[in-house]
C-alpha cells in the first residue's frame, strides 16, 4: 500500500507508475492523479500560446490559422511542409516578426527563422552571404 502525494488516500502499489526503465521505485502520485495532472498541464500550455501570441505579437489563434492556411502550410521562404502546435521544434510554424517594429511577417520553418535570426534581419548581410554562395558553389 502507498499514500498518494496529491489525493492522500492509501492505495495498492498497482495503481502506482514506475518511471521509465525502474525496477523498484514508484511515481508518489496514483496514476488517476498523474494523469489528471497531465490533462491540466496540456490546458495549461495550450492556454500559454494563446497568451503569448496576444501579448508578443498581438495575434489570435484565429489569425495564425489564417495565416497558416494563406501559406499553404509550408514556411514563407523554403516551402517546407509546417505544422502548428507542435511540439516538435523543427516542424513547428514559426512566427517571423520584424524585432525593431514588431511588425509579423509570416510562419517560417525553423531553419528559416534561425537563419534570419542569425543575420539580424539585414537584407545587405543577406545578399552578402547570398552572393558569396554563388561565387563559391
């Protein structure tokens, strides 16, 4: 028998999780409760990127999706297939902005988006290193 750490009822060690590739130790919350907890973490998430869309870029859901559908659901410069609220980082649409004006460009990939991150989203260093990958192909 164990005490769960969230509901405090005492229960049989079955209705306890191990962590991945345990033998003996067992999670302090009962699986209904780890899964409720789990259920309110997605809620909580999915409620953060509605709040940082607003606050960061003044955007709804609804106009990301907008957007999002406007792309074809591929990256404004590659075209590579994006997706949204993904956990994935890689295949995630990202938000392309203007960080002096704030202004949102569109849904990049996230390649593109380091990439214009890195040259600090100037065209003349853009078409520097472009004209260099010409010269030296």
């Amino acid at each position: 028998m164990k005490i769960c750490s969230v509901c405090k009822h005492n229960q049989p060690l079955e209705n306890f999780s191990r962590p991945y590739k345990e033998k003996t130790a067992l999670y302090a919350q009962c699986k209904k409760c780890r899964a409720y907890k789990a259920k309110e973490s997605r809620k909580n998430k999915a409620r953060s990127w509605r709040n940082m869309l607003k606050r960061l870029y003044g955007l709804t859901p609804d106009v990301v999706q907008q957007m999002f559908e406007k792309q074809f659901e591929r990256c404004a410069i590659c075209y590579r297939n994006i997706a949204l609220n993904t956990g994935n980082t890689l295949t995630a649409a990202h938000i392309d902005h203007c960080h002096k004006t704030k202004k949102v460009r569109g849904l990049l990939c996230f390649d593109c988006n380091l990439g214009l991150g890195r040259f600090k989203d100037d065209p003349a260093s853009l078409s520097i290193a472009a004209e260099y990958l010409r010269r030296n192909q």
